[in-house]
C-alpha cells in the first residue's frame, strides 16, 4: 500500500470519514474546485491529490464546463503543499508514482481544453504554488503567501515548479525563490508576474468569478486554440509555432462560432457562441 503501513497516515481517512475533500460546484458554466482540508491548510495526501486529478480529468471532458476554477477552503490556505506527513513514508518508488500523479494534475490543469484560473486565498506553498503555476490565470488575496519552500524539507519542487515558475516570471527569482525557499506576498507576487491581480480577500471570488463568467461567454473552440498556442510560445521551435498558430487561425474559420463573432461584430449586437 502506498501510504504504508504507518498507524499515523491511516487515521487521515478515519478522522475525515467520507466527507468529499474535492468540492466541486458548478455556477453559470463554470466549475469551482475546491480542496476541502481546512484543517492541514489543504494539503494534499494521497486521497486529496487521487481526487482531484479525478476531478479534474472529468471536468476536462465536459462540454458544459466551460472554465475551471481552482481554491482552497478555508481563508487560511489556497494548498499549504504536498502533506509532508503522507510524504514522510514514502520510499523512492512511491515518490516517484507520487511526482507523476501531481504532475498528471498539474497538467490537466495547463492543457485541458477550458480556460483554468487559480484563486489563490492564502498560502500556496510547494506543491500548492506549483498547482496554481499550472493553472492559465492566477488571482490573489492580498494575504496570500506564495513560494516554493522544498528545500527547507531537503527535497526539491516535484510537480513542475522549477520550469513553471521560470517561465511564469524570470530564471534568477525562480532560483531565488527555489534556492532560498523565501516565501513572498501578494504584492511582490504581482511585482514579479507570478499573479496576474491582487484584491482585497473578500473580493478574491467575486473577482474571479466575473473573470470566469466572462470567459464562459466566449467561444470555447477560440480559447482552446489561444491556449494551446499560448502553452507552445515559450519551446520547441519558434517558426513552427508559428506556422502552428496560423493553420489554428485559419481551422476556426470553419466553425459556427467565428461567423456568429464576426457577423455580430458587423450587426452591432453581442455574439452567442456555441461550440461548434
Ligand atoms: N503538509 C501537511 N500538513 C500541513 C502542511 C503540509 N504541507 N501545511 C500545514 N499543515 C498542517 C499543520 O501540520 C497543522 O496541522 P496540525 O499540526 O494542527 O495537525 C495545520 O496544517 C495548521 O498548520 P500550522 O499549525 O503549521 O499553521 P501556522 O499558521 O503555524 O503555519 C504554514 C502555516 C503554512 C507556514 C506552515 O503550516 C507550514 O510551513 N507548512 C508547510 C508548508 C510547506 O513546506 N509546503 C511545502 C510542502 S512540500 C515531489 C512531489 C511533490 C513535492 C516535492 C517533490 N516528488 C515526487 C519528487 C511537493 C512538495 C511540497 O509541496
């Protein structure tokens, strides 16, 4: 058994009895996720994590949910990280299953075909920062407290945080945060690009919320395209991503969708979109 045969680990699903730890509610096409661990800050053992690479996988294939929001319960935490307890037995075998199974999520995350957009309420450390890098948008409460403080545990981040972190902001604060384990605020998340807004904590859903709903009202076909290109801008060659964006480009013009947006356009009205 993964989680070993330590007394300690197996009181987690006890103590927590059957309660859903992923919340998923649905709100005018878009689905909220929310880790539901307030009491380890929403930290993510094996049960938590398995449920929310569950969920996301099904969200992925939902033609009805047209962005995914991802949070944490609570007004503590977005993800304190992976559960340092759970990881505490793991041998190298199960840490690597462990890697993969946060890196499946993580990629779910950044691939699937909808929009996803971190609401960051409170510490999103580790394995939390990493979930909420994966994600296309990220909001933040200006209490939240992000970084990558594996190093401190003598590990490093596991689920894609040394190349996503990079790429969201620079190489030298990604190493920087990586190196030292310094956490930062809200505010020099922003500074650094590592949020894309700060708002006051009681604003944070609403916030993300409008962001969403606006996002849901959008052709779903654009989006996905805009997002699959937007993933390759910074690997592989440059010239075929380019060449990529353009046959996209001209695929789209076969879809309801673009004529509904342009011809609106035209008539001066507001496009309905529908997928196709
Ligand atoms: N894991 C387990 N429990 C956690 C937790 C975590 N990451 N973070 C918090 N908790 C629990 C605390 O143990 C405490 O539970 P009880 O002791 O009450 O049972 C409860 O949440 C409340 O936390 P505190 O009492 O500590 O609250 P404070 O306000 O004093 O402090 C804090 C808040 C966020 C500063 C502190 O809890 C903290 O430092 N937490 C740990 C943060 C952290 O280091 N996160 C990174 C985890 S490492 C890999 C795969 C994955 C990863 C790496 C490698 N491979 C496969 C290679 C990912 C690694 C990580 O995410």
């Amino acid at each position: 058994h993964p989680r070993g045969a330590d007394g300690r680990h197996r009181r987690v699903p006890a103590r927590e009895g059957s309660r859903q730890l992923i919340d998923v509610r649905h709100e005018g096409g878009a689905a909220v996720v929310t880790v539901d661990r307030p009491d380890a800050l929403n930290a993510l053992d094996l049960e938590t994590l398995t449920a929310l690479r569950d969920q996301l996988r099904r969200l992925s294939e939902d033609v009805d949910t047209k962005v995914v929001v991802l949070t944490g319960a609570g007004d503590r935490a977005f993800i304190a990280g992976a559960d340092i307890k759970y990881m505490s037995g793991l041998d190298v075998e199960q840490a690597k299953a462990w890697g993969e199974l946060g890196h499946e999520a993580a990629r779910l995350l950044e691939t699937m075909p909808q929009p996803t957009i971190a609401a960051i309420n409170g510490f999103a450390l580790g394995g939390g920062c990493e979930l909420a890098l994966a994600c296309d948008l990220r909001y933040a409460s200006s209490k939240a407290k992000l970084g990558q403080p594996e190093i401190n545990l003598g590990i490093i981040p596991g689920w894609g945080g040394t190349q996503r972190l990079a790429r969201a902001t620079t190489l030298g604060f990604a190493k920087e945060l990586i190196l030292t384990g310094r956490t930062v605020g809200a505010d020099e998340a922003l500074e650094r690009g590592l949020v894309n807004a700060v708002t006051e904590p009681e604003d944070l859903l609403p916030r993300v919320m409008e962001t969403a709903l606006q996002l849901a009202a959008k052709s779903p076909l654009a989006l996905e395209a805009a997002k699959q290109a937007i993933n390759r801008a910074l690997s592989g060659d440059h010239a075929e991503n380019l060449a990529r964006e353009s046959d996209r480009f001209g695929e789209l013009f076969a879809s309801e969708d673009a004529k509904e947006g342009l011809t609106a356009f035209a008539e001066k009205r507001e496009p309905k979109f529908v997928g196709r």
